[in-house]
C-alpha cells in the first residue's frame, strides 16, 4: 500500500492505493463502490489483471483515505483526476463499481468499465418516504439518536462530513452525463441486484450509445464471481480497439503519401 498527497483546487488529499502489473502493461483503474475499498476490488481482480498495471485507489473517506469536508462526484473526479497526473498514470480503461461508475464516467477515459453503476434513481417506497421525513422532524427538534437510526444502512455510522456527502451523491440523476459518452463502454450488471436495480444498466446501456450490455449472474457484488469473464471482455476490447487506431494511422499515412 502507498499515500500520495495530491493537490486539487479543493485541497490536498492523501489518497491511499494499491499498484500491481507491470510498469509497461496497460493500464487500468478500478474505482470501487459506496462504503467499500481498494481492497475489495484487488482481491476480485488482481488475479485476472496479471497482464494489466492495475491502480486499485481508495476513495477519500474510505479504507485509509481520509475526507475532512462533504464531498460532491464532481469533487472526487477531479480528486482521481489529480491522483493520476501526480502518479503519470495515463489509464485505456477505467472501471467503477457502483458509485464509482459515476466517477469513472466523469473521468471520461478512453475504454469505461461500468459496474451496477449509479446514477439512475430508484422510485423511494413509501416506508423510506416516511423514514427521511421523520429523520428530519427528528433532527430538527434535537433528536439526533432517533434521526440516526432511521438513517438509509450505507449512512449510518458516518461522520458527519460523509453524511453530507452521501445525501449530496446518492440520489443524482447521471442521465445526461451518460448520454454525453460518445466513447466504447462496457457495461456489466448483476441480474439480481436490488441496490441498483438491473432496469438501470438498460436505461444506461441505452444513454451511451457505443456500449454494450451484459447481465450477469449474481447482485449488487455479482462481478466478484465474474471477475474472469469481465477481465476478458475488458481485454478483448482493447485490442480490437488498438487494431482499428493501427488501421486509421495506416490508412492516413498511406492517403498523405498517396497526396505527396
């Protein structure tokens, strides 16, 4: 495990990460979800990612990188994005589970990764319609023991600043950024995820044009028991991809000899 203090415009972070692969391979990021590490996602990809340099970050506020201020997706965007500049880690493909997926999507790289992405909203049941109603007569009046059990479980036992930052990112609606990626995109997506719901992957697959759908077995962590089978599609695309930029380059010299 490494620290490197990055600086953004809206301060320094100390940004904990993992480094595997080859220092000449190709590169990749994983990006992991809401409440989890860098960890998690090494410990389902890093034996498929052999051929890979592979930079596995901890998100501020999570696993051992610190966060002392609320946080919106743009700010931890623009955090990664810093990270990479700092470590000259210029990545083909980035892949983000869950609200990871909309950061990697802001990062914009050249092969995104999605995994149950966030970032299309879920319809609130009645009985959480009333839970964050009652959350906020509580915490009016004072009440904060009572506000804080009725707090969603990805919140509870936060500090306050992530607090905030959960209510500021979970519930964006991400479908212009989506619709804005012109770019090939994978999309991977657990058949019986409730967390983010399999309806949500086709309503993205459908914002970005150039992206290719696939469900899998499995929930909100189906990519753990698919982590082979994602590596390998991941890896397939970016050789077809780096064939047809070999291809343009030739057929644009061959045009400007041809024109000379």
């Amino acid at each position: 495990m490494a620290i490197r203090a990055v600086k953004t415009p809206i301060g320094v972070y100390e940004i904990s990460y993992l480094m595997s692969g080859d220092a000449a391979a190709t590169k990749i990021v994983v990006l992991h979800g809401w409440g989890a590490s860098k960890e998690l996602m090494k410990n389902a990809f890093s034996r498929y990612l052999g051929d890979f340099r592979a930079l596995y970050p901890d998100l501020p506020g999570f696993g051992a990188s610190k966060n002392d201020r609320a946080l919106t997706t743009q700010d931890y965007a623009q955090i990664i994005a810093a990270l990479l500049s700092e470590l000259d880690f210029a990545p083909s493909a980035i892949m983000g589970h869950s609200f990871g997926g909309k950061i990697a999507a802001l990062l914009d790289p050249p092969l995104l990764v999605l995994l149950s992405s966030a970032g299309i909203p879920k319809p609130k049941s009645l009985a959480v319609r009333l839970k964050i109603a009652l959350a906020k007569r509580f915490r009016r009046f004072g009440a904060i023991g009572l506000r804080d059990r009725l707090r969603a479980k990805d919140a509870r036992g936060m500090s306050e600043n992530m607090y905030k930052t959960f209510k500021l990112v979970v519930d964006e609606d991400f479908s212009a950024e989506f619709a804005k990626r012109d770019k090939p995109t994978l999309i991977f997506w657990g058949k019986d995820d409730r967390a983010t719901p399999l309806k949500g992957g086709e309503r993205i697959s459908a914002l970005i044009k150039n992206s290719v759908f696939t469900p899998m077995e499995g929930d909100h962590f189906f990519f753990a028991a698919n982590a082979e089978m994602i590596v390998k599609a991941v890896a397939e695309r970016l050789a077809t991809d780096r064939l047809v930029a070999e291809r343009l380059d030739a057929n644009r010299l061959a045009a400007k000899d041809a024109n000379d």
